[in-house]
C-alpha cells in the first residue's frame, strides 16, 4: 500500500510539474512515478549490436526525471549493454582459443600424429603449452583481439600438418 501511496503522490507532482507548478514535492522526490515517456527512438550503434538478442527498451515512466537526465541515463545504459556485449565476445575468442589448443594437442597425438615429425611436433607442443599457460595467467583478462591473435597464431601452426593430412586424404580419395 505505500507503494501505491507514493506511486499517486508522484503521479499528483509530476502532473504539477508539467502543468506549470514547480517547487513541489515532485521536484525534490526525483523517484515519484509518473509521466508516459512510450518508446525510446533512434538508438545508436552500442545497442545495434545487442539488438538481436534483446528487446527493445521501452520507457513507461520516467520516475519523474527530465527529458535530458532520461537521455542521459538511456545512453549510459547503451554504453554499458556495449560494454557487456564485448566482454561476451572477449570470453567467446577465449573459450575458441581454449578450445583450439585442446584440438590441436589431441590431433597431434592422434589424427595428425604420422603427419608432424619429432623434431616437427616439440615445438608444437611447446607452442601449445605456452598458449594454454597465457590463457590462464596473462590472457585471463585480455582484450578479444588478444585471444583472435592467438588463435590466428596457432592456426598458422598447425597448417603444415593440417596440411599433410589432407593431402593425404585427397591422394587416398
């Protein structure tokens, strides 16, 4: 029941507010509720990039606040949606790369095993045991390019005997 208490006294000052009286306990209160503010239009490309996963943001009540302070807040709120989004593709390249050297290491002892000699396959391994070690210490926090590198890094690695296997598999088809 306070709820709705405060929930129509915000109502009552911000309708002051707009109809010209100030001063009131809509001014001070700055989290009374109150006017229909509807969709918010035009967002920028911060919030095109989560578009696809989340639904557009809606305002119903603007809790009192100005057109500008709602703006503001909007794009902070933009900002931060940004922000999430790359750390998820920072953590997505990490995962990739996690992943990458794990395959790698099992395809050198299995499938690719006859296509990487000795003197081939130790700094390979040499390789991929260091990438795994930046992973967990270094690289815990990089940026997404850091690990895309890596993975870039890694991949040109692996392409001689990559390489070997299927042309291998091209003479034997």
């Amino acid at each position: 029941e306070r709820e709705r208490e405060r929930e129509r006294e915000g109502v009552e000052a911000v309708g002051a507010d707009e109809a010209g009286g100030g001063g009131g306990e809509g001014e001070e209160d700055s989290f009374g509720a109150g006017q229909e503010a509807g969709a918010v239009g035009g967002k920028g490309a911060a919030a095109d990039a989560l578009s696809s996963r989340l639904a557009p943001l809606e305002i119903e009540r603007s809790f009192g606040l100005t057109e500008s302070a709602l703006a503001t807040l909007l794009d902070e709120e933009e900002a931060m949606a940004a922000t999430d989004a790359e750390i998820e593709r920072a953590l997505a390249a990490k995962n990739d790369l996690e992943a990458s050297v794990y395959a790698a290491r099992a395809d050198l002892s299995d499938a690719l095993a006859p296509f990487a000699s000795g003197a081939e396959r130790a700094p390979l391994e040499s390789a991929l045991c260091e990438t795994e070690e930046w992973i967990y210490d270094e690289g815990e926090d990089a940026p997404r390019e850091a690990y895309e590198a890596k993975a870039d890094a890694l991949s040109q690695l692996m392409a001689v005997p990559r390489g070997r296997a299927a042309l291998r598999a091209e003479r034997m088809a």
